[in-house]
C-alpha cells in the first residue's frame, strides 16, 4: 500500500474501520433520539449536515453535549455521528456548560442527564443478566 503526503495516517498506525461513522453514529442514537423528541425537532435535523435556525441548532448542541457528557464519547466520534467537525462539538459543548447557569435551562438539561442514566442503568442491568 502507498501513502502519500496528503494521507492523514502514516504508514505504520492503524486506519480507522469503515464503519467508524456508523459505530459513532450508534453511541448516540439514544441520545439523539430522547433530545428531538424533548424538543419536539425532527431526529432527522439534528443530524444533518446543513446549518439549521436556533431552535434545531440549540436541539443538535444539546446531544451533542449529553453524548460528550453522559456516554463519554470523544469529540470526534460525535463529530462523525452528527456530522460535524470535532471543533463545532467543542463550541457545543461549551455553550451548554454556559447557558446551564439558567437554573429553568440547567434544570431541563439535569432531567435529560437523569434520563439517560437510567436508560444506561437498565442496559447494564440487562446485559448482566444475560
């Protein structure tokens, strides 16, 4: 196999598998999932790759924080799920950290969290049992 100048892997590290945005993509389906329809956004929207108005972009912003947060997903996997950069998730991420000094705002989010711990915790306990 030839590399060139332009690969981003040199020719000793790994590639990353072909199915790294759909593996990616997996990790925050849930996520994706519970956030649209607590904010009544089509799943749909959050990850496409086009800019959306601010109540889908807030919506978008938010998985992307509660996968970061409460999966432990890297920035660039949630990148690939949704589409976007590993910076754009950054500046997600940040911004929800900001605006969570809102208690209305930080309420809902800690709702969300709690949600997808428990759904975290039923996955555990059902994989224990089998």
């Amino acid at each position: 196999m030839r590399f060139s100048m332009h690969d981003s892997v040199s020719p000793g590290q790994p590639r990353a598998p072909a199915t790294w945005h759909s593996m990616a993509r997996c990790a925050c389906d849930d996520v994706i999932a519970l956030v649209a329809r607590q904010k009544n956004v089509p799943i749909r929207l959050l990850t496409h790759t086009s800019r959306s108005r601010l109540p889908v972009a807030r919506a978008r912003q938010l998985a992307m924080y509660l996968s970061h947060v409460m999966l432990g997903r890297s920035l660039l996997e949630i990148g690939e799920a949704f589409g976007r950069d590993r910076t754009t998730v950054s500046y997600a991420c940040a911004l929800i950290e900001d605006m969570r000094d809102d208690p209305a705002f930080d309420d809902e989010v800690s709702r969300l969290e709690r949600q997808i711990e428990a759904a975290m915790t039923g996955v555990e306990a059902l994989s224990h049992a089998a």
